[in-house]
C-alpha cells in the first residue's frame, strides 16, 4: 500500500503538474476574481521553477555537504548501488536507458571497482536486473554488460525485487548477511541527494554504513543569460522535489 500511494503521490511533485492543474481549475472557475489569481498563480510557478540559477542552487545547498569527497582510503568487499538509476535495458542494442543523471551511480561504482578499492559490485532493485511477473529479466544481458567494462560475472551481486529505498536495505541485508559479508565490508553508492535517506533506512535495519555519493553539484556560476526561463529546469526539479519529499515521508513512518 505505501508503495502504490507513493508513486501516486510522485505524478503531483512535478511544477508542470502544479501549472496545469491551476489552468484546468481557473478553465472551469466561474467567479473573476479567482480566475485571474489561479492564472496568475501558475505564472509565477512557471517563473520560479524555470529558474535554473534557482533550480542550481538548491541542488547545490542540497549536495554541498559531499562536495570535498574523495576517493575511499579503505577497501570494500561490496559496493551497494541504490537503484533507480536506469529504465530498462535494451537488449537489441544493449544500451542502458537512464533515469536522469543517476548513471553515475552505476559508473562510479565501476570505477571504484576497476581501482581495486571494491571488490564486488550489488545492483539492488533496478529495472535493469529486476524480474518481471513471467520470470523474464535483463539481468543476464546486463550481467554481459558490464563484462564489457571489465567487471567479472563472479563479481556481479543482483537484488531483484527492492521498489523503493526502504526495501533496498531490507532485501540487500538479506542477500549480504546470507553472503557472510558485514556492514563494515559494505560501502553504499548512491545520488548525493538519496544518500542520507539510504543510509538512515540501512542503518533502521541495524547496518551502519559508509556511503560514496555521486552527482554531488557545484556551487552555481552565474552568466547574464542564465536567469531566462528554461524548460529542462521546469523539469528536472522534480528529481530534487521527489527526494526531499521522500526524506519527509520516511521521517514520519519511521524509516
């Protein structure tokens, strides 16, 4: 159940959803006067959230805490990658279809891993390796995937059924300990922006521990022309709005 209303709820975080739903009611507002405030309301949510310097700057003061983070001076057994990084593969092409900029999780895992600073590599709950209701899976065409980089099958751990953050710390502490592996051999890899909700849901499960975060933002510059409205911004806040409100959720059911 909270899985689905999550996912209801995540349609009604988009600024674009807000804009139209104003123009639809103030479409079907008989009363004058509260026409033009809903139409003036959903210009000015147009106006803000197509403000990329607006947009920048929160992604900034959101990630800044990860900004001087290098590269771990510690081994790893496991690096354990958040899902929601990708959509799917194509296993025509095999080409990963992502989701926003999260890919670097999955590459800087790689990269990680090609550096000898992690041993093994746990996909957890991503559409690229998850199971449908039929049994068919991408996982094999993703496991042959990533050998392309370098990355050996015998290193490969997939967790299949996680849909959210919660259950990724749930069904990947089960695979883990069943494994023989323990919080302190395990290095956690996610977006900057996820990575406080993660390890807060590990650590409900009783393991602490250390994360590596990826698409960290730098601290915006400034141009003249950046202050024009701008479409992608209207967009992408939403990967931002989703995570703070996920962080408020989990707060208050106790994740």
């Amino acid at each position: 159940m909270f899985f689905v209303v999550s996912k209801i709820l995540k349609v009604f975080l988009f600024p674009l959803t807000w804009i139209l739903g104003l123009l639809i009611v103030a479409h079907f507002v008989k009363n004058k006067k509260w026409r033009k405030r809903l139409f003036v309301t959903a210009i000015i949510i147009l106006v803000v959230f197509s403000n990329k310097p607006l947009l920048q700057w929160s992604q900034y003061m959101t990630t800044r805490s990860y900004s001087h983070q290098k590269m771990p001076d510690k081994y790893y057994n496991v690096a354990v990658i958040m899902g929601g990084y990708g959509n799917g593969m194509d296993t025509a092409c095999m080409q990963i279809s992502y989701n926003y900029d999260r890919g670097a999780r999955l590459w800087d895992a790689v990269r990680l891993y090609e550096s000898g600073i992690v041993e093994k590599i746990m996909i957890s709950g991503d559409a690229t390796v998850k199971s449908s209701a039929d049994d068919n899976s991408d996982a094999e065409a993703f496991r042959r995937y990533l050998g392309d980089f370098g990355v050996h099958d015998s290193d490969i751990i997939l967790e299949k059924q996680a849909r959210n953050t919660r259950e990724n710390a749930t069904y990947s502490i089960a695979i883990l300990d069943s494994l023989g592996y323990r919080p302190e051999q395990c290095l956690l890899v996610t977006s900057a922006t996820h990575m406080r909700r993660s390890l807060s849901c590990f650590e409900q499960e009783g393991w602490t521990l250390d994360g590596y975060a990826t698409n960290i933002y730098p601290k915006p510059r400034l141009q003249f022309y950046s202050f024009i409205p701008n479409w992608n911004a209207l967009v992408d806040w939403h990967e931002l709005l989703n995570e703070w409100f996920g962080s408020i959720v989990y707060k208050i059911v106790g994740y």
